[in-house]
C-alpha cells in the first residue's frame, strides 16, 4: 500500500482532525477517530466524504469517540486496482474497517448512501450495534418515476461524462443540497479537490445508476431491516430535501418501534452541514436518553 500521507490541500483549520489511513483488501482507507466515550460511526454518500461531518464531529468529540472513514475512491482514500464502487463493494469495506478497528456497541450514523451501506452492515452482525441514526436516506429499492429518471440519467453515459469531465454531481448537487447557508469557497474547495480528476470521479459518476441498478441489494437490505427493528433509532430530517420526502421519513418512523424524530425546519439533504448544531444536538440529547441508558439497564 505503501506510505499514505494527508494531501497538503486540506486545510488544518476546516479540518482539525489527524487523518489515519488502514489497508483493507487492498485500499488505502482514510478515516478520522476522534475522542473518547460511546462510539459513533459516520457513513457518507455521494459525493461527499468525512469532510461532511465536520462541524458534527467537532461539537460532539469531547463526549463520544467519533469515526468517520471516506469509502475506497472517495475522500481521501485510495482504491484497489479493479475496485467496482458498487454499494455492495462499499458494504464489505465497511464491515471489514469495523471488524479491523474491533469496534462494539456501535451508534451508526448513516446519511444518503451511507443509510443502506451501513444497515446492510449492521444487518450481517447487529451484535455490535446499539444505536442508528438516520438522516435523509433510504434502505429500500427506489421509487417513483422521477427517482428512475433521474438514476438513468445521471446514470447513463451523457450523465456520466459530465460528472468525470465537469465534477457535476460535486458543482451542482452540493449547493443544490445546502438550503439554510451557502457554503464558501474554501469548503467547496474541499469537495473538489477530493474529486480532482476524472479517475477520482469514478465513484461518483457510478452511484448515479445504481439508484436503480442496486435494486437487488436494496431488496436484500429492505428485507433485513426488522433484525434492527429493536435497536433505538434517532431519525433527523431536512424537511427541504428534494431527494429524500416525508414519505421516506415515515418509512423510517414504521420501522423502527423505538425512534424518535428531530425535523429540521428547511435544511436541504445535506443535513448536518447545512445545520451542524441541530444535528449534534439532537443526537447528543438522544444518545444520552435512548441509548447510554438502555446500555445501562
């Protein structure tokens, strides 16, 4: 794998945490671990990276010990010759980077594609969780004309071309997802950056498709759920989020018997960048009620 070192770009700054790289079936995997106490796992979609959490990481890290990895290819991780990025691909790493870090009584904190990367995970083994939190996702095959629509063509090969040759999906769908601020240059940067040439946008320019391509995978995880059913579960919602409704949020509330909702008045679907403090805060109220005290008993 050889020696992984933190591109110079990153700005210490905006991103003040140390940056630890593991291998994992032959990707160098980028991941921060911060803190101490309860362990939260952050998941993120596309076509973000741990950078998403942030502000998240930096309110909660003096209570839990926050981890947040950047899947193979996105971030600043690297991938393995030959790599798919499929989110079954993505499913097995992530199993694997917990069972290397040896990480037990798992919060999981899943946003977009992270919601059935992570349940997929949790599913196989949900002995090591104790708690999920989801935030503008879904763990079942998509929906709606529209959702199809826009699989096939962002998916397709003009969709495609775009996001490897133009950074579309970072360009557009970023900004597009931030509705209560506007971020800066400088974290746009960041985004960017991670993506910085048309192989870095492989990951990116293949999730588009699998929307509806995964659909298998999508069933499998939908049909796994009720393995979960019993685990607390915290839903956080941006309630100006194009992608993910109120109906998929519903769908969350009938799962899980033990959840509560914290609903974030007009913030997009990047939720936790678009409101950090809401975001920290509600999980940190609920962790404290729901799951340290379920743990206890």
């Amino acid at each position: 794998m050889g020696v992984q070192v933190r591109p110079s770009w990153v700005d210490d700054t905006m991103f003040p945490f140390e940056s630890r790289f593991t291998e994992i079936d032959g990707h160098a995997l980028h991941y921060i671990d911060e803190g101490d106490g309860p362990v939260l796992l952050f998941l993120h979609g596309n076509p973000t990276w741990s950078f998403l959490y942030r502000d998240v990481i930096s309110s909660l890290k003096d209570e839990f010990r926050c981890i947040a990895l950047d899947y193979p290819g996105m971030g600043l991780s690297a991938a393995a010759p030959g790599y798919g990025c499929l989110p079954e691909d993505h499913t097995l790493v992530v199993a694997a980077f917990i069972e290397k870090l040896k990480l037990r009584e798992v919060t999981l904190v899943a946003h977009d594609w992270g919601g059935p990367i992570g349940m997929s995970v949790a599913e196989q083994n949900p002995a090591r969780f104790n708690g999920l939190v989801v935030a503008n996702t879904g763990a079942w095959p998509a929906e709606g004309l529209g959702v199809h629509i826009f699989s096939r063509l962002l998916g397709g090969p003009l969709g495609r071309l775009l996001i490897r040759q133009f950074n579309l999906f970072v360009n557009v769908m970023i900004p597009a997802g931030h509705r209560l601020r506007k971020l800066t240059a400088e974290e746009m940067a960041h985004y960017r950056k991670a993506l910085d040439s048309p192989a870095r946008r492989h990951s990116s320019a293949i999730l588009p498709r699998r929307i509806t391509a995964s659909r298998d995978f999508l069933a499998d995880v939908e049909a796994g759920l009720p393995r979960l059913a019993s685990l607390p579960a915290l839903i956080i919602w941006g309630d100006a989020d194009v992608a993910f409704g109120s109906d998929q949020r519903r769908r969350w509330e009938e799962t899980f018997v033990d959840s509560e909702t914290v609903i974030i008045q007009g913030a997009g679907h990047f939720v936790q960048s678009d409101a950090p403090d809401q975001f920290a805060a509600a999980i940190r109220s609920w962790h404290r009620r729901a799951v340290a005290d379920n743990v206890a008993r």
